[in-house]
C-alpha cells in the first residue's frame, strides 16, 4: 500500500516521540510510507530521529506557536497534501491532526481517511492556553473541527473501549480500539542500584516520564514530596507552557527543591536508564476527560523496565490494567500508596510479561489489518 500520514506534529523532532511514529517505522517495512512533515520552529534545534518513513515538508511559515502555525500555513498545507496523493499515488490516508485533517476531506477524492484519535483533542489544545479566554476559543473551535473529521472518515481507530464508548456517543461509527504500546527491545532491564550510581542518584527514587503540561498533576507529587523519604525524578520537555516553571516554584515555596531532579529531554532509546533508576513510576493525572478516557505510552515505558506503576486513578486505565497497577486518589493515599511499594516486592517479571503484550509489533499488526481492511472495503 501507498499510507499517507498526517500526524499530530513535527515526525522526527518532536521531543516526545507518537504512536504513529512506532507504528508507521514497522508498517514501512512493507508498504510505501509518506508523512506530512510539520516542521514546527519550536523543534528547529533538536536533532530528528531516523525513520524508514518518506518525509514531505510542508511549512512555507515558520511559527512558534501551534495554532498559528496551522492556521497560517493552512492554504500551503492543502495544495501539498493534494500533490502528496496524487503524485504518490496513495492507497489510504491516516490522520491524527486538527486542522490539517480538515483539510484533506477537499483534496482527497476517494481515497479513504482513517482518523487515529489518540487524546481529547479540544482539552489537549485547550491546556496550552491555560485559564483563557483564547483557551476557551481554541477549545470550541478545535471541537467543532475535530468532530467534522471524525464523522467524515471511513473509519476511526482510538485506544481505549471508553474511548470508542465517548466517540459512539457523539455519533461517530466504524470505530476499531488499538491500544498504546512499547518498543519492549529498548527498554533493557538494568538493577536499580547500578542504574543510580550511573547517574549519581542515591536513595529512594520515584520518577515521571513525560511532557510537563497542565493536564499533569505533579502538584500533588510535590506536595506530598516533605512527608516521604524519596526524590523525585522528572523526565521531560517543558513545550509549549511554563507548567515546570510553576512546579520548581511549588517545590522552592514548599522548600522540597532539593529532592527534584529536572532532566529535560532524554532519548527514546536512553530512557530505560532513567526509568531503571527508579524504584516507582509515577502516571499523575489532573482529573478531566482526556485523562479518564485515554491510556498513554508511558505505563508500558515503567512497566518494560519491571518497575511498578502508581497512577491517579482513571477509568480507562483501571479497566484496562486493572491490580496490576496502583492507584491513589489525593496527596494522604498517595503518601501511603509510596510507602507501601518501597517495601521489598519481587513482582518484576511480572510487569515485564504485562508490557511484552502491548509492544509495537503487535499493535502495527493489528493496525495493518484495520488499513487493509478499509482499502478492501472501499
């Protein structure tokens, strides 16, 4: 097949790398891969990963800001992606973005669009204007698009059953769940006090990978922080907010600064070290929609690593995991919940095993088949 892909932000230079990115590196072991490539100015200093995928740059305006860019370069993204299935001859397209999704239902004649919707988009938009009027605006706007682009695809895969359950409740059919998931080859298992030494760590150790953006809820980590024996290890960009500017002054205010460690942006393929380093990985979430219904990657990352999971508690991912994570609910259950899993346990096999079914090869499997499946079908 001839895949177009219309991802959700620059492919190789994003810090964080997407589920497309894992899924569509396999899938262009056989098929003819193209992505849009949305060369965010943001990005323009970080070096791009590899990719076996064919990159076709489309930004004529460079911007800072996400939706400017989208909105400026908006008539320069139509007539490339019309150039891009024509001249590639595409077979499918599989969109993950906003405006450009939009789009691509004037150019794309008949060849069909699978929309992969991966996060609440309107909530997730929203978050980088925080407290706003603009935010408000934004988030309207982007629902009113975002749900113009899920009932005019041919088929919609999201990652969770209350996913699927929310998008049938808005009137969207054809609808395939495929979850997140983990390259279980890069994530190598190393003993934690090896992992310490390495990077000069010492004591108890418990650790966030991820973006730092207001839907976290590292707030009540560091407020917890003066009430335990640990240090926190904080894995990842700050983006397009000041949410881990406002987290070091929580944590000066709270006089906790010396058990943070902000590392920035690590490598996908040297995270293991990190997380190894850790005695609990933590998934804390701020308690809206995008949260409740969606699983993110980084569950399998600390899982993969044999490490246990302490994540505010969450619909999804309670159905999805169930006891084979922890949960607590406000800042006392999180203290108890810490202290608890800092007691010897000797269930690391076990979370390894869990993680090895969500790695990426199954899941590109299961994605091929939805894509084969559409092309057939149309």
């Amino acid at each position: 097949m001839n895949i177009l892909v219309i991802p959700t932000t620059d492919w190789t230079k994003h810090p964080v790398p997407n589920r497309l990115n894992f899924i569509f590196d396999i899938l262009a072991e056989n098929h003819n891969v193209y992505v849009v490539n949305f060369t965010l100015k943001k990005f323009e200093g970080v070096a791009p990963r590899a990719t076996r995928c064919h990159l076709h740059d489309v930004t004529s305006i460079k911007v800072d800001d996400p939706s400017s860019y989208y909105i400026f370069n908006s008539f320069a993204h139509l007539l490339k992606i019309r150039n891009i299935i024509k001249n590639e001859k595409i077979d499918i397209i599989v969109s993950a973005n906003i405006l450009p999704a939009f789009l691509v239902n004037f150019v794309k004649g008949k060849v069909p669009v699978v929309f992969d919707y991966l996060d609440h988009y309107e909530e997730s938009a929203a978050t980088y204007y925080p407290d706003s009027f603009f935010g408000k605006i934004v988030k309207r706007g982007v629902r009113s698009i975002i749900r113009y682009n899920l009932r005019n695809a041919d088929s919609v895969i999201t990652v969770t059953e209350e996913f699927k359950q929310f998008l049938n409740s808005i009137g969207v059919n054809d609808i395939h769940v495929i979850p997140n998931g983990v390259d279980t080859t890069v994530f190598k298992q190393i003993p934690s006090d090896i992992a310490k030494k390495d990077l000069g760590l010492e004591g108890n150790i418990i650790g966030y990978v991820g973006s730092l953006e207001y839907w976290v809820d590292l707030e009540t980590v560091v407020k917890a922080l003066p009430h335990l024996d640990v240090k926190l290890l904080v894995i990842g960009p700050e983006l397009f907010t000041d949410y881990g500017k406002m987290i070091k002054e929580l944590a000066e205010k709270l006089d906790v600064s010396d058990k943070l460690t902000f590392t920035g942006r690590v490598e996908y393929s040297q995270l293991y070290r990190y997380i190894s380093a850790m005695d609990i990985g933590l998934n804390p979430l701020k308690h809206v929609k995008k949260n409740e219904i969606t699983v993110g990657g980084k569950i399998f990352n600390y899982l993969a690593c044999g490490k246990p999971v302490l994540s505010s508690r969450m619909i999804a991912l309670e159905n999805l995991l169930g006891n084979n994570l922890f949960y607590y609910d406000d800042k006392m259950s999180f203290i108890r919940m810490i202290n608890r899993l800092l007691e010897p346990a000797d269930d690391r096999d076990n979370y390894i095993k869990i993680s090895q079914n969500f790695d990426w090869r199954n899941i590109a499997k299961m994605y091929n088949q939805i894509l084969l499946n559409v092309v057939e079908k149309t």
